[in-house]
C-alpha cells in the first residue's frame, strides 16, 4: 500500500466517522439549546438625560424644565433619571417653544 493509498484508508475509515460524530453533536445541542435573549427594541429602551438632550439639541437644563413641566416623563432608578426612547420621539409633537402644549 502506498503513502497515498494509506492516506485515503485513514481518512475515508477513521477520521470521517470521528468528524461527523463530532458535526452531529453540535447540531444536537444547537437544536436543544435555549435561543438568545430577544434584543431589547429600541422603543423600549431607556436614554440619559444627556441623550435626550443630544436628540433634540438642547440643553440637559432644558430636559429637566420639560419634565418639570410634565412634557417628558422621567423614570428614576435609584439616584438615576431615564426617559423611554419611545416616549421622548413621542414628544415634539407635545413640545413648543415657550413649553406650552399643541
């Protein structure tokens, strides 16, 4: 038997079955596994202040006048202030100059 021949007999007999064991438990688990963790929409996400700010061109002073006046809706965690992405897009339909409401 040559080099060659020898060659072929041990990948065609031993290495195969190896790999595609191998290829077939991955897919197993892959098919058992628990899928990731859907991403967070971007409607549904939180912004900073700062953000919010940026968004609009604005001051942060001008972000916290319009929550004080109920224009945006902050959540606070703790000692942090949020404000849901969805509800600030949401707000220059609400938001004039002078901060009276349309």
């Amino acid at each position: 038997m040559t080099a060659q021949q020898n060659l072929s007999f041990a990948i065609e007999q031993i290495l195969r079955p190896i790999v595609v064991n191998a290829v077939e438990h991955v897919l197993d688990e892959l098919k058992t596994a628990t899928p990731p963790p859907a991403p967070v929409a971007e409607s549904e996400r939180y912004i900073t202040k700062k953000e919010v700010a940026a968004l609009f061109g604005v001051s942060e002073v001008s972000v916290w006048d319009w929550e004080k006046k109920g224009l945006l809706t902050g959540y606070r965690i703790g000692n942090l202030v949020r404000y849901k992405y969805s509800e600030v897009m949401a707000s220059p339909k609400m938001i004039q100059r002078g901060g009276q409401k349309q």
